[in-house]
C-alpha cells in the first residue's frame, strides 16, 4: 500500500534543504498579556526537531525527505 504524509505534520513542520526539520514554538496563541516582551519574541522564532524525535517524524513526512546528494546527482 502507498505511505502517505501525515496531512497534520505536513502542515506544521518544514524539511530544510540539509534535511532537519523545522517547527514552531508553542505558547504564543492566548494568554499573551502576562509573558515578557522578550519572552513572545522568543517564541516567534522557529527552531529544529530534537534528535529525539527524529525518527518520528520522518515517519510522518514520508513523502517530504530531500533526497540523497548521489540520488540528485543520477548516481
């Protein structure tokens, strides 16, 4: 049977051309007034997946690996 990207992951995680996975941060949705300046533009930013989770969701993002040098070259 075809693997299929997980249309949740697809939506929330971006494969960089090196191959790490790229996230948001979390809490910067509601209940802004309390947390710092600095604190809200920290989160603004995104940042990796932990090697942890890497095998994880390159389970989910099946169909959005970059491929291989060799394999963008026809070796």
């Amino acid at each position: 049977m075809k693997q299929k990207t997980h249309s949740g992951a697809k939506k929330r995680l971006r494969v960089t051309g090196s191959g790490r996975v790229k996230r948001r941060k979390a809490n910067l949705r509601h209940l802004l007034s309390h947390k710092s300046s600095g604190r809200k533009r920290q989160l603004g930013t995104m940042t990796y997946i932990h090697g942890a989770s890497t095998y994880q969701v390159e389970r989910l993002l099946v169909t959005s690996r970059p491929k291989a040098r060799s394999e963008k070259r026809g070796e």
